[in-house]
C-alpha cells in the first residue's frame, strides 16, 4: 500500500524527489570525507613525531 504511494509521489515531483536523494547522497560522502580526513591527519601529525623525534621517544596507544 505504502510503496504504490511513494512511487506515485515520485513520478508526480520527479525533480524534488531526485534533488533530495542527491542532497543526502552529498550529504554522507561529505561526512565521510571528513572522517577520512581527519584520520590521515592524526597518521601524519604521528608519522611527523616519529620523524622528528625518532621511535624511542614516542609511545603510541592505539
């Protein structure tokens, strides 16, 4: 019953419904991206330490 509806509103607001799967699609790839930044960020900033410092200086806990 409820799936007739839904593509009975989406053939009637085609566009809308294509924008709104475009925004949320959008919307997680940028979520995403900023995760995977933000993880090579703290591999760098470590990666950097063990440069400068050496190994025998820094103690990691992962």
């Amino acid at each position: 019953m409820y799936i007739k509806l839904v593509f009975q509103y989406i053939k009637k607001n085609l566009s809308r419904s294509l924008s709104i799967i475009l925004s949320i699609s959008i919307g997680i790839a940028i979520i995403l991206c900023a995760g995977v930044i933000n993880e090579n960020i703290e591999k760098a900033d470590i990666e950097g330490l063990r440069y400068e410092l050496g190994d025998y200086h820094l103690k990691i806990k992962i």
